[in-house]
C-alpha cells in the first residue's frame, strides 16, 4: 500500500487546489492530506486564513480522493513523516527552489520516500484570490 501525503492550507478553496488532490490520489494507494492550522499560518504567513481551520478541513475531506485529513502544525515535512508515515509526498513545483525542500529532495530518497512534483495553477492561487480581494475591500 503506497501512501502519499500533501499538505496546504487550502484557503479559498479552488481549481489549483482539486487539480493537486486529484493527481496525487492517482499516484498512490492512500491520500493523506495536511489542512494547515489557523496558528500555524499565522506563525508561518503572517496572516490567519480567510476559512477557519475546521471549515477547510471539512471541504478538503469531502473531496472523493483524499482518505484522510490530519493538522498540519508544522511545515516540517520530516516531522510529519516521522509522526505519520507516507511513502510518496506531492507538491506543487513552485516549492521544487525553496531551501527547504531542497533538504528533502536529498533526505527523503533515502528513506524510500518519492518526493512528487505537480505544475503549479498560476491563474488562480489563493495568494491571488486574496490579493484581489483585498484591491476590493481593504486587508482581509
């Protein structure tokens, strides 16, 4: 049984975020899917998400191809992997230049973890949803 894992705070829930769900459940047995917290976004962003935690969860798990949702409370893939255990972790390659996963580019493998990357939806992201609705009404 091949386990994957993606994690995000799926504010705003959009294309870009069903496009990700959707191809990483085709490239394992198991989909299991970090909903960022409320404090780690704040710690993490800067910003508390626009849906509260609970709400996202909620839609992320009504999704057909995810099995299974946990809190994200921690950025740190390894962290996760160690607490719950995944075989293949997807992300969208717009992450693939970030130090961090730079480091788990090299870790992983050796721990039999494949690191997956997905094309990025540029035209709708919640960076921009957020920032249009904010040239609208102000700070959200």
């Amino acid at each position: 049984m091949i386990v994957g894992y993606t994690a995000g705070v799926f504010d705003m829930f959009h294309v870009g975020h069903v496009r990700l769900l959707e191809r990483a459940s085709r490239k394992c047995d198991e989909l299991m899917v970090g909903v960022t917290t409320d404090d780690l976004s704040l710690t993490f962003k800067g910003k508390s998400p626009i849906v509260p935690y609970e709400e996202r969860r909620e839609i992320v798990a009504a999704m057909s191809c995810v099995d299974r949702v946990i809190p994200q409370a921690s950025v740190d893939k390894m962290l996760v992997w160690q607490e719950w255990g995944f075989d293949r972790l997807f992300a969208g390659d717009d992450k693939r230049s970030e130090p961090e996963w730079k480091r788990w580019d090299a870790e992983f493998p050796r721990l039999g973890v494949e690191i997956i990357y997905f094309p990025y939806t540029k035209v709708t992201s919640s960076t921009y949803l957020r920032a249009s609705l904010e040239a609208i009404h102000g700070s959200v």
